[in-house]
C-alpha cells in the first residue's frame, strides 16, 4: 500500500553531514555559516550530523558472514542511521583532500544504503584553488550508485582559509548566499517531488 506524504507546504527535513573529522577542520566554520544562513527558512528543516561524533570502525563485520557489529558500533549506528532515514534530503559540507572527498565521509555513506535511496542531495564544498568541486564530482558518482539524485548547483568555498572571516562566514559573503539560496531551492524542488513520488511509489518495490 503506498504511503502517505506529508502536506508538500510543510518543512523539507534536511541533514546537514559535516564530512571532515580531521582536527583543525574548517568544516565546522563552514556548517555554521551554511545553517545561521538558512536556519531562517521556513521550507526546511535542519539536523546537524557531525562525523567527528560517530565511532563508526572501517571494518564492516556482519556484511559478509561474520559476527554483528559490536555494541559500540550498534550504538553509534543506532543514533544516525535513524536519523539519515527521517531525512528526506541531504546537505553535505565537505572539504577535498588530496584531490577527494574524506576517508570519513565515505565510511558514514557505506555503513548505509536505503537511507540515501530517492532523495536529492546537495553539496558545500571548500579547499583550495578547486574549492572542493573534485570532491563533490567524485561524490556525484557514489550516490548515483546508491540511488540518489544530486542537484546542479553547488556552495564551493575556494580557499576558505583565506576566503572565511574570524567569524567563519565567507569573505565574500553575497555570492556564496546567493549560491546557497540556488541550491537549496533546488534541493526543496526535488526533495518535494521525490518525497510525493516515494509515498505514492515505494522505492524499489
């Protein structure tokens, strides 16, 4: 039986991934920004998943016939994983790391699959000259195997250590809001479309 969607005037639940756990980020400066400047909206609604918080282990017992995660890891798992599957969209803030996305953020994304499944994902991404777009072009692709849908329009922070104030909002703060204001926009048209498609059509079933 499909489902019921909620009314599509209500607020878009979105998760915001702080994909960096490395000390000195520049991450949490970046997310701050992002959500004090579109925490106002009243289209979404907005949870912070920080990756810096999670004992997720690398190793991925249970998948392949060995014993389930332990406790530690249930536990962790126990305290995203909800909250990735009552998102019906993603924001995810991440740095690029030698031409890539973070170790950490892969390892949150592979200890998960129906979670990502039909819902848009949108990116703020910093580093340097590139600003994070090999990162985020890398990142289209995994999800594409996960079955997520990635709008067009990307935050990119070039050079945020230089380009970021001492408050951590950027420098050059009327294009990235209006970059920010596209994405989300976007990001509220697909996550409006796909959470009536999801109840009205199961995904996968």
């Amino acid at each position: 039986m499909p489902g019921h969607a909620p009314p599509n005037d209500s607020a878009l639940r979105v998760a915001v991934i702080i994909g960096s756990a490395r000390g000195g980020r520049t991450g949490l400066s970046v997310t701050e920004w992002f959500t004090n400047h579109v925490g106002h909206r009243t289209d979404v609604e907005l949870d912070v998943v920080d990756i810096a918080d999670l004992d997720l282990p690398v190793s991925m017992p249970g998948w392949d016939g060995l014993p389930a995660p332990a406790p530690e890891t249930q536990a962790a798992l126990a305290g995203v994983s909800p909250r990735l599957a009552a998102a019906e969209a993603f924001v995810v803030v991440t740095p690029e790391y030698n031409h890539s996305f973070p170790a950490s953020l892969k390892n949150l994304i592979d200890w998960h699959y129906t979670q990502w499944q039909a819902k848009p994902i949108g990116f703020v991404s910093y580093g340097g000259l590139g600003g994070g777009l090999r990162a985020v072009e890398q990142l289209r692709q995994v999800f594409a195997e996960l079955h997520a849908m990635t709008v067009r329009d990307t935050v990119s922070l070039h050079g945020p250590w230089s380009g970021l104030g001492d408050d951590g909002a950027p420098l050059d703060a009327a294009v990235c809001e209006s970059a920010a204001k596209n994405m989300v926009d976007q990001l509220l048209w697909w996550g409006r479309a796909l959470r009536t498609a999801r109840a009205e059509h199961p995904y996968g079933k």
